[in-house]
C-alpha cells in the first residue's frame, strides 16, 4: 500500500485547527501523518491529503449528510468510527464545532491502558 505524502498547507492547517496540550490531547504521529489522542484514543488525523475525525455514530450520521464519507485508509479496511472531512470544509469555521463533537466523543470512550514494552 502506497501512502501519499501529506501536503505542507493540510499539515499546517491540521496544526492550526486542532486542539492543544493544555486539553489533555496528545500529538502522535500514526503512519507517519499528524494525528491528535485523548485518554490513548485517536480522534482527529491527517492521512494522504485528507483530514478524518472520529464521531459518535448520530454525529457520523449528519457528518455524511454534509459531504463526509468514511475513512478508508487502505482499500476494504474502513474504519467504522471515523469520517473524512471534506474538502470544501476545511476552512469553514464550521469545522471547529466537529472538532469538539470529535474530541468529546473520544472523552467519553474508556481510556486505553498503556502497553508495557517487552
């Protein structure tokens, strides 16, 4: 499976958008794109050129009715909580209010224990 490399301007604006440290979010990276954890739980990322948020299933519901589709990484592996942001979306200030659906949904699932390395 081939990944594109992300274009500087989603990175940044990824950047720009997201919710900071001081919220109890954590930056990772997953696949080598920037992505944003709560509690362990990843709810917000950057893929290929796309920016996808995790959403209770109500929130995907009305997300898709947007414009959103689901997240498909890898061709047949989509995945099941987690919606891509359309392209036309990315500078609404509309945007910001499903980043915090994203993040409060990632707050009320079950903090994931740490795995001890071996």
């Amino acid at each position: 499976m081939k990944f594109e490399k992300a274009d500087p301007q989603i990175v940044s604006l990824f950047d720009d958008i997201a919710p900071g440290t001081e919220r109890g979010v954590e930056k990772r990276k997953m696949f080598g794109y920037p992505c944003r954890f709560l509690n362990g739980n990843m709810f917000m990322g950057v893929h290929n050129n796309n920016i996808f948020l995790r959403l209770s299933e109500k929130d995907r519901t009305d997300f898709v009715r947007m414009g959103g589709r689901a997240f498909e990484p890898m061709p047949g592996r989509i995945m099941k909580e987690y919606v891509v942001v359309p392209k036309g979306m990315m500078k609404s200030p509309g945007l910001k209010d499903w980043i915090e659906r994203s993040l409060t949904y990632a707050s009320s699932i079950s903090p994931k224990k740490k795995q001890l390395k071996k």
